[in-house]
C-alpha cells in the first residue's frame, strides 16, 4: 500500500490510535538504527534508487510571446 493510499486512512483514525501508530513507527525506525544490518540494507536500497535514476533534458520552446504566470489564479481553476 503506498502512502497516498494509507495517508486518508490515517486521517480517519482517532487521535489516541494516531499516537498508537506514530509510536510503533518510532520503534520501528529506532530498531533500524540500532541494527546496522538494517543500516547496511538501507543503504543499500538508497544506492539502488540512486543508479536508477536517470537525468533526463527538458526542451526549450519559444510561444512567441511573453508569458505571465498567476499561481493564485491557476490554483483558484483547480480549486485548491
């Protein structure tokens, strides 16, 4: 499950299961840290994430005019 699917799920709970969760988390990441094998996989899988990426060029074009961009006025069409 990724984490746009969990996070409404979360939001959903009460505020004492919330706090349950954020302290399982906690001793998750804390038994991570003291594990170096955990440490050492971790790494490992960053370095992974690492040589997948790619670089990649965005190519330029002219419209031909002037362009002013209104942040508040794009997100207003989106209703954000």
């Amino acid at each position: 499950m990724s984490t746009q699917e969990i996070l409404p799920h979360i939001g959903s709970l009460s505020l004492s299961d919330r706090m349950t969760l954020l302290e399982a988390i906690l001793q998750t990441v804390k038994a991570e840290i003291e594990d170096p094998e955990a440490q050492k996989r971790a790494e490992q899988h960053k370095e992974e994430i690492r040589r997948r990426r790619r670089e990649f060029v965005i190519p330029t074009f002219d419209l031909g005019c002037d362009v002013i961009v209104d942040r508040d006025e794009i997100y207003a069409d989106r209703g954000l």
